[in-house]
C-alpha cells in the first residue's frame, strides 16, 4: 500500500502493455519474482513445513491461505495462522493472505452505519495482520466470492457490500502499509452490469487507492474468456485483474487425475502466455470434508499426501529439470 502500490494504471497503459500481458509481476507484487507468479492454496489446519518444502520444490512461487477475522480473537487459532506463517517461512514462501469473516457482519444489513463500522473494524484487524506478518505478504487480499451468498452471510449484496468495503477501503488509505491489496476474490469476473461491476465503480472511483489489482475465481472459463476479463478490468477499472483462484476436480467427467493434471498444464501454460501479475491453483491437498466429489479432489495430492499426475505434471513446468 506504499505510493507504488498506490498508483493505478492508466488504461492508455495498460494497453499499451496489451489487454492481455497487463504489466510485470515485480510491479505489481514486489515479493514475487518475475518467473514465479503461479502459487497453490492451502489450509492452515493441515499446512506444514514439510508441504512449504515439496510446495517449493515443485517450483510454486507462494502459497495462498485464509484468516478470518471473526476467529482471531481464540489462542488456538491465533496459533494455526501463526504456525502456517512459520511453515511457509521455513521454505521461504510468500504468502497471498485472503481476509474474510464467516459470520454476518452486522445484525441489521439495513443500517449503514453498522456497516460502516463492521467495515472499520474489519480493516483494523487487516492491518494488524500485516504488522504482524507484512515481510511474508505477496498481497493481502479482501474477501473470497462475496458475489456468492454462501460467502457473504451478511444478506443482500447489492445493498450491503458497498458501504461495508467503502468503510474497509477508507480506513486503508488512511493508514498506508507497505502490502498490495487486492479485492475481492470475485467467484465471477466483473461483467458489464454485473453486480460486481456496480459496486466495483462505486469503490474504485471513490477509494482509488484501495486496490492494486481486482482479483477474481475463472473457474470454466476459456483463455479466450480470461483474456477478455482481463481487457474488460483493465479497461472499467484501471487496474489490472488477478487470479486468485482456480482448480479443476479429478472427477471422471473431467478425466479423473490424469484428465486434470492435463487441464491445470494447459491453464498455468495460457495464464503464463497472458502474463497475469498473479495466479493461484486450488488446491495442493484433497479436502476429505468437501460438501462433494467435486469439492473433495481439487488436490495436487490426496488427503494424506500421495501425489497425484497433476503434481508432476506442475513440476514439469514451473520447475522443469
């Protein structure tokens, strides 16, 4: 969040740049180096130095987890996100930490006021996360798929996110740290009229140094429809767009493991040709609590650590022999 940080690109720069190759990684992520911009998400229940190790042997450049700050307040989970900073650090990861809370922010969604303050509040804990632990940070990211009800519990998003984020976005700028901030992990790129889009112009215009790029979840999508995404961002927003999620399942219809460790191949091999300032797969390990199939086997590895074709098939590109 320092005046580099600070700083949005003109859409005459950005395309100058093409729509598609946005800018260097070492702009916008000073942490990253310029050939290790694609990282993997894990959770800080199950990550240890041992994953940090094989994570970085296989050519990763950070990791991705989540803190929610409606459970910093316990010991034992000020441990966890303590323990999971310290594994990333004994391989020397960076981390790209997603701040969300689980819980509704306020009571009475009407009440902007309460808004307001939740958003306060919620921006005093993102800031005390990056004392704590800025010279890990890649970036801080806000949110993860508020345009999604399951992950914004707080009721209609149309009419609460706004002034809760305008309130985060306020406080930030009012306290500048060194850590880029990205927002907000969209499970959808921002389309024309998109409900994203809305609230985006609202926040961007109003806070424009709040964010350093838009981050977002292309779960599906073609290149063709990254690529636009990309173009669409840079273009409304001024910012360059960021990928701070994306996964394919081992699932039979996608061709079991071998069907997905071609299809991550193919994803890292495109989003690498389109030179996108920050990538992030889902996942490293298999999440035995998934809701489902699917959910279960996004992993790069079962749920007790064997690896799967997708492993190998990463290593091959990021860090080929």
């Amino acid at each position: 969040m320092n005046s580099a940080h600070w700083k949005r690109l003109t859409v005459s720069t950005l395309f100058m740049l093409g729509a598609t190759s946005q800018v260097n990684a070492s702009d916008l992520f000073p942490a990253l180096a310029a050939n290790k911009t694609v990282g993997v998400q894990v959770k800080i229940q199950n990550f240890a130095p041992a994953d940090a190790e094989d994570i970085k042997a296989q050519g990763f450049g950070f990791v991705r987890f989540g803190v929610w700050t409606n459970s910093l307040g316990g010991a034992a989970y000020q441990k966890q996100v303590s323990d999971a900073f310290a594994a990333a650090r004994s391989a020397g990861l960076p981390v790209l930490l997603t701040v969300r809370s689980t819980k509704a922010l306020t009571s009475t969604p009407g009440n902007t006021a309460e808004l307001a303050a939740a958003g306060a509040s919620f921006a005093g804990s993102v800031m005390g996360l990056e004392r704590s632990y800025g010279s890990q940070l890649v970036a801080i990211e806000i949110w993860n798929e508020p345009d999604l009800g399951t992950y914004w519990p707080t009721g209609s998003f149309d009419t609460t996110f706004v002034p809760f984020m305008s309130a985060v976005c306020s406080s930030l700028q009012q306290q500048p740290a060194s850590t880029p901030v990205i927002g907000f992990g969209f499970a959808r790129p921002p389309s024309a009229g998109s409900a994203s889009t809305v609230a985006l112009n609202r926040i961007v215009s109003e806070y424009p140094k709040c964010l350093s790029a838009i981050s977002y979840h292309p779960y599906g999508m073609t290149p063709t429809q990254v690529s636009n995404a990309q173009a669409f961002i840079a273009q409304n927003f001024h910012l360059p767009g960021v990928i701070s999620e994306w996964g394919v399942s081992a699932l039979g219809s996608n061709g079991g493991n071998d069907g997905q460790a071609s299809k991550i191949s193919a994803f890292i091999t495109d989003v690498r040709k389109q030179n996108i300032g920050l990538t992030s797969i889902y996942e490293w390990k298999n999440t035995d609590s998934g809701s489902d199939e699917r959910e279960k086997n996004f992993g790069l590895l079962t749920a007790d650590g064997q690896p799967k074709p997708a492993k190998s098939a990463v290593k091959t590109l990021l860090n080929p022999p």
